[in-house]
C-alpha cells in the first residue's frame, strides 16, 4: 500500500512539473507579453582581465539584445513593444555543471538535470521573482590563445551556459552568441554545420534568395555567421548584421 501511494505521490509531482514546463514554454512564445532575461556573469578563466571586465559591466551592455528581438519581432507582424526585457544579475562564484567529452544520451540528460538544479540553487539568493529566461555568461580572457567551448541554451528549464571574451571589443559578438542562446531556449533550432561552422542554406541564410547569392551582408541567427562564400563565413559584429530567418521564426511561433 505504501509503494503504491508513494508511486502515486511522485507521478502527481511529474505531471504537476510537466505541466508547468509546457504552460511556460507556450507562455514563452505567444508574444503577448514581456519575457524577463536575467544575464549572470561568471569568471569563466578565474583571470584578472575577465575579473576586472565583469565590474565594469552595466545593464546597457546587453540592450542591443532587447532591440534585436523588438525589430524582428517587428518585422513579423507582432507588435508588443518590448518582448524582451534584459536584466543584469551579480556575478556567480560557481562553475556550471561540465558537460564531459562526448557524452551519450543518459549523461546529457543527467547532465542537463544538474544544471537546472545548480541554476536554480546559485540565483535563489537574488531572484525573486524567477526571471523567465536565465543566461549565464563566462568571461574569459581575451589576451590567451584559449578556445571558447560551445555555448548551449535549452528549453527544457529555460537556461543558458554562454562562453564569450572579456574585453569591450567583443561585447557585440558576445551578444550574437547571447541571443543565439536565447532563441534556443525558446524552442529554435541550430541551422549550421557542427563540423565547420558553415551556415546551411537555405535555412542558415540571412537573404536566401539574394541574387548572386554570395557574399551575404547578413547572417540567420540560427545560422551564426554570414555565408560570404560556398565555403567561407565570418562572425557577425553585431547584432546589426543579424535577423530571424522564417525556418526560426516559425520555430518559435513568430510565424
């Protein structure tokens, strides 16, 4: 009788959380009201220069995100003024779960457990109310040879690991990487080649049916860089050079 009211207890919590990720997932993309991204900065490389960049970190680092998602959102017909709103949390002391080397399906999803569990545990102390979007950034420093891993956004929880530089010139791709996060969070989908980079066309093409094709003057989001080649592609600067293509704006109920 015990097991049976104990199994009973933990499918009513699994159907109570289900719910609640479906209800804040559909919430997330019906475009009627303002999404709360609250960006925490994390000492990615524990180095002075990432250190000394954090402080100097203001809310209007992270407006042109704001702007980029209320022009296309814009663009596509939908006219909330301000579908995102930024936010800027205190830095974070703790690493991000690792997500190991080629890890197969049980540890991403264990993987992915555990990081819903350390974003809620290291932001509690300064969230109230939970924004609807958390992303954490982790600086490194510009002055090595180190290469960024991959940033990962997920929509189950609706978190974000960013791994981006610390200096001023940066701010404007960080903030490419940062929205690319976002949108995965909401549900869009990687519309590039995970071997090279190249976005794929026509999904991955800022203007697809642009004539020559190449070089594009703008990247998809979801894409991440500007095909200017068959070949080639270039990191945009900023989020001036970036659109929602319509594969992800379909994606994320904006079509």
């Amino acid at each position: 009788m015990f097991k049976v009211v104990r199994i009973s207890i933990l499918l009513f919590v699994l159907f109570v959380v289900s719910v609640s990720t479906w209800l804040t997932q559909s919430r997330s993309t019906d475009w009627n009201n303002s999404l709360w991204v609250k960006v925490y900065p994390i000492n990615g490389d524990g180095s002075p220069d990432s250190d000394k960049y954090i402080q100097q970190l203001s809310l209007e680092d992270f407006k042109p995100i704001e702007a980029f998602i209320a022009r296309e959102t814009t663009r596509y017909g939908h006219g909330l003024s301000q579908p995102v709103r930024m936010e800027l949390g205190q830095p974070i002391g703790e690493q991000p779960p690792d997500f190991g080397d080629a890890p197969n399906v049980l540890q991403v999803m264990w993987w992915s457990m555990k990081l819903r569990l350390w974003a809620s545990s290291v932001t509690d102390d300064q969230d109230n109310p939970d924004p609807d979007v958390r992303i954490f950034v982790r600086y490194h420093s510009p002055s090595t040879d180190f290469v960024l891993e991959n940033s990962v956004g997920m929509q189950k929880g609706m978190v974000g690991i960013v791994n981006a530089f610390a200096g001023r010139r940066h701010r404007g791709t960080n903030n490419v990487v940062i929205a690319h996060e976002f949108l995965h969070t909401l549900g869009a989908t990687d519309k590039y080649d995970p071997a090279n980079g190249m976005p794929h066309f026509p999904a991955g093409y800022g203007e697809p049916d642009q004539k020559p094709r190449h070089p594009q003057k703008l990247a998809e989001i979801m894409g991440g860089r500007i095909a200017i080649s068959d070949d080639d592609a270039i990191v945009p600067k900023s989020l001036k050079y970036v659109l929602i293509g319509e594969s992800t704006a379909r994606e994320i109920q904006l079509r």
